[in-house]
C-alpha cells in the first residue's frame, strides 16, 4: 500500500512538472533535483555528464584508439 501511495504521488509530481511553462522555473526544478541528488549521495560525489560534448569526446577518442590498434607502423 505504502509503496502504490508513493507511485502516485510520484506520477502526480511528473504530471505537474510536464504542465510548467516558465523557463524559470523549470531551471529551478532542474537545480531542486541536482541538490536532491548531491544529498542523497554525498557532497564528495562527482556527476560526470553521460551524454553533450564530453561523451561524445570520450567516444571519440576509443574509435581513435581503437581504429589505430590494427594498423601497422
């Protein structure tokens, strides 16, 4: 029961989340989850980025490596 009540709640949530339209205020729901994450897992966590310009770095550079392990010098 405790766990149906906290499913809803959290699709209630969702639901109002989708309906604002500020973009302010949508930023400061992105920052409320950031800080909710950083509390649940400790200020000394690092959140490295899965997906933008660093990723796409990091998959870069593997093709690289991985492209020049077959070729003969």
């Amino acid at each position: 029961m405790a766990a149906h009540a906290e499913a809803e709640s959290i699709r209630i949530k969702a639901k109002a989340d989708a309906e604002v339209v500020d973009s302010f205020a949508r930023e400061m729901e992105l920052r409320r989850v950031e800080v909710a994450k950083i509390h649940a897992y400790g200020s000394k966590t690092v959140f490295v980025p899965s997906d933008g310009p660093g990723a796409q770095l990091g998959n870069a550079l593997a093709v690289g490596m991985a492209a020049s392990m077959g070729a003969k010098t």
